[in-house]
C-alpha cells in the first residue's frame, strides 16, 4: 500500500531537528543570518523601532539560524537521542510530521536518505513578526527547494519553537503579507472573511476526501491544491488496491489545533491551519476472514497483516481569505503518523 498524501516536506528537504542547547546559545549570541534577507518592513527601520512582537528581527534571525543549525547537525548524526530532543526545537503539526519522517527513515528510498545527510540554508528570508502574539512568521526558500515557505514560530513551554512549515509550488508565490511601523498584523482565526473563517478551514478542506466536496468543501475556491486533495476521494474506487479493498477517508483530528493568521496588503487573510485525515483500508473479504499486508511505512507501526488497515495523517496547509469570496488553498503537506 501507497500513502496516498504528500510527503510532509518539499522533495531534498526532508528534516528531523535535533537541538542541543549549546547549538542554540551559539547561533542566538551570533546572530548569523543565511543568505541575502529582507525584514519584511514596509521602509520602516524595525531594528530602531520598540518592539512589540514575540521577538525582535535580530531575535527572530539567531531563533532560525539555530534552528537551521541543528537540523543540519540532525541530518548528519541522527541516532536515539533524536527522539529525546525533537521535542525541545518543534511543537505543532509539523512536530508530530517530523517525528513521523524519522520514525520512517529507514522505509525512505536509497535517494532521499543519502539527500537527509545534505546541508541546506534558509534563504532570502523576511520576518513577520505580528504585535501582541507569542508568535512570528518567516517567509524564506531553502537551498534544497526552489519552493517558497511560510514558518511559524510560537512559544511552547517558554522556548520559542518552530510549530508550522508549508511549502508552496513552485510557481505559485505567498500574497504579500501587510506591514505596518515593521509589524505585521495577526486576525482573530475566528473572525470570518468571505465565506468562512481560518479555523474552518480545516474541516472544509478535509470534506473534500470525505465526500468529494459535497459538504463544506463547497465553500472553498477551486484551486490546483484542492483539485489534488479531492482526487483522493476519486480516486477510492481505483486501482489495485480498491480491487480487493474498501477505502474511506474520514474528517480527523489535529493533534495541534491552533490556528495562525495574518493580514495581507490586500486586505485579506493569509493563514496555516492545522488538518488531519483518517483512511480505512476495508478488505472487501472482511467476513471470511481477508487480510491486507500492510506497506512498509505502515509496517512501522503494525506490521501485522489484517482485514482492516487504519491510517492517520496529519498535516498543515496554507490559504489565503479574501473579504469576500470564498477561500483559496495554496498549498497543503501531510504525513502519515500511525497504523493500526
């Protein structure tokens, strides 16, 4: 069996943070950037200005200079103690992704474990750090995808961690983000603009796997992010695999459900909104007692072979609200997390 879902991370940057403390503290009293950078300022001088953000542009740059430190010292050593200091860098969806892709590793093919070891930089970054939050935004490319991200880094436990990593298309470019006096402006994720608010996003996006987009997922634009979503749901009823079992895609649970929002120059919202999906895999045989094998990466977790193969995926993904109109997906990454 295949996943049926993006991996979590762009192709050449599949990325498992490991953090030692002294990593940290170097990169914070350095402050080294990587590669040419923008402050994502409207003109406005915000090293002058008073902040009133989670963190000064020159805090923010040593927080992602020492998170692209570690994940390079990551990528090089892994081993056991990965899984004890994930936790200490990440929190958010794109941990729980995270912690899946190094759990995983080994059923990686030969390719994309010998790019896991390869050194990458954060490039051509602007910082959007929103008044009053406990978070910030990057805007940023890596040298191992010509993709443009958006990070998000909150504070978990009083750390300031990265919670939140999507990768647009190639071709496709973030809306501008609004800047005012060197910050930029967070929305209420539960204040609608258009037809729906950010933190309903999430189950309009998953409704169209679940039903094709009967439901919710009518209040969303068609986009080539959401043609591709929904073809999973098409696409249930083909192929080997739907030959000799039942697949159904059900609305699941983020494991982290905080939703990040900020306003665009447009007047609109940009947002990352956590997602989950759960997929069955029924044998078609299940009451004379047919058994699915399950995959290699399912087998992480189970590799028991049995009627009824149940996959989670959780995942992130990225959307701009227009005030009015329905919302447009960019761009959307999930990882499988557990079978059972």
């Amino acid at each position: 069996m295949t996943s049926p879902y993006r991996a979590a991370h762009p192709p050449r940057l599949r990325r498992t943070v490991l953090l030692s403390i002294s990593v940290l503290a170097d990169a914070a009293l350095s402050g080294c950037s990587a590669g040419a950078e923008e402050s994502g300022t409207d003109g406005a001088d915000a090293a002058s200005s008073a902040p009133k953000g989670v963190a000064t542009v020159e805090g923010a740059r040593a927080t992602v200079d020492a998170y692209e430190k570690a994940n390079n010292e990551a990528n090089r050593t892994r081993g056991s103690r990965g899984a004890r200091l994930l936790g200490t860098v990440e929190g958010g969806q794109v941990h729980e992704q995270s912690l899946a892709g190094y759990q995983q590793f080994k059923t990686w093919p030969k390719k994309d474990q010998e790019q896991y070891g390869a050194e990458f930089v954060f490039t051509s970054r602007r910082y959007y750090i929103p008044d009053g939050q406990s978070w910030f935004a990057v805007r940023a490319k890596s040298s191992g995808s010509a993709s443009e991200a958006l990070l998000v880094f909150d504070k978990v436990g009083g750390r300031l961690k990265m919670v939140a990593s999507v990768y647009a298309d190639e071709k496709a470019a973030t809306p501008e983000i609004a800047v005012t006096n060197g910050l930029a402006t967070a929305v209420d994720p539960g204040k609608r603009s258009g037809t729906l608010a950010p933190n309903q996003l999430s189950d309009a996006f998953e409704d169209l796997v679940e039903t094709g987009g009967k439901k919710q997922g009518r209040q969303l634009a068609t986009t080539t992010a959401t043609r591709e979503f929904a073809q999973r749901y098409a696409n249930r009823t083909k192929g080997k695999q739907a030959a000799f079992a039942k697949i159904n895609y059900f609305d699941g649970k983020p494991a982290h459900p905080t939703v990040y929002a900020l306003r665009l120059a447009d007047g609109g919202v940009l947002t990352i909104f956590p997602t989950a999906c759960t997929v069955e895999h029924l044998h078609k045989r299940f009451m004379s007692g047919g058994t699915i094998i399950p995959g290699k990466a399912e087998a992480v977790y189970n590799s028991d072979q049995r009627s009824v193969v149940t996959d989670e995926y959780q995942g992130q993904a990225l959307a701009a609200l227009a005030p009015s109109g329905k919302p447009e997906v960019i761009t959307w990454r999930y990882a499988m997390v557990d079978s059972r």
